[in-house]
C-alpha cells in the first residue's frame, strides 16, 4: 500500500538506519563486501541513486534479506515521488 499524503521512505534510508548503524557497518564495508564502488553505496544512502535489481541482489545476500524487500522499497519510492499533480477520468469502465 502506497502512502497517500507523502513520499515513500527511500531504501538508502532503510539501508542506513535499519541495517548499516545498528550493525555498526559503514558504507565501505558493505561495499567492499558486496563488490561494488562506495560511491555507488554512498549514493543510495543519500537518497541520490535508486536500487537496481543488481545491487537488490547483492544487498539481500549480504543483509539476509530478500531482493523483492529493496526493489519493493525502490518501486514504492518511485512510484510516490513521480505522482502526477493530475488526474485523468478513467477511459474504461468496469463491470
């Protein structure tokens, strides 16, 4: 369920509160670990990149986590932060 009144939470936000600081993790760590740049990592975290399914992947293995779990949060964020300012009657009715 998408949240109506704000945008979603970005997942370098959940990655940096929910799993990075409570494991006392930094970004170089979790990004040497899972092979990929720190800037890549650093730019999830602020919010500047999104989750591709390639890092959603590696994420979950190395987090325990699944890669549905950071695409869902990616998808979420996407899709509340493009929200049109517009609506648009429907074209097709329903039965």
């Amino acid at each position: 369920m998408l949240p109506e009144n704000r945008i979603a939470t970005h997942p370098g936000e959940i990655l940096k509160e929910e799993f990075l600081g409570p494991a006392g993790i930094t970004q170089v760590a979790i990004a040497r670990h899972i092979g990929i740049p720190l800037q890549r990592v650093n730019e999830i975290v602020r919010g500047k990149r999104g989750v591709s399914p390639e890092t959603a992947w590696l994420l979950s293995q190395a987090l325990g986590t699944t890669p549905e779990f950071w695409m869902n949060l990616q998808d979420s964020y996407d899709l509340t932060s493009k929200r049109p300012k517009r609506t648009v009657k429907r074209l097709i009715k329903t039965a």
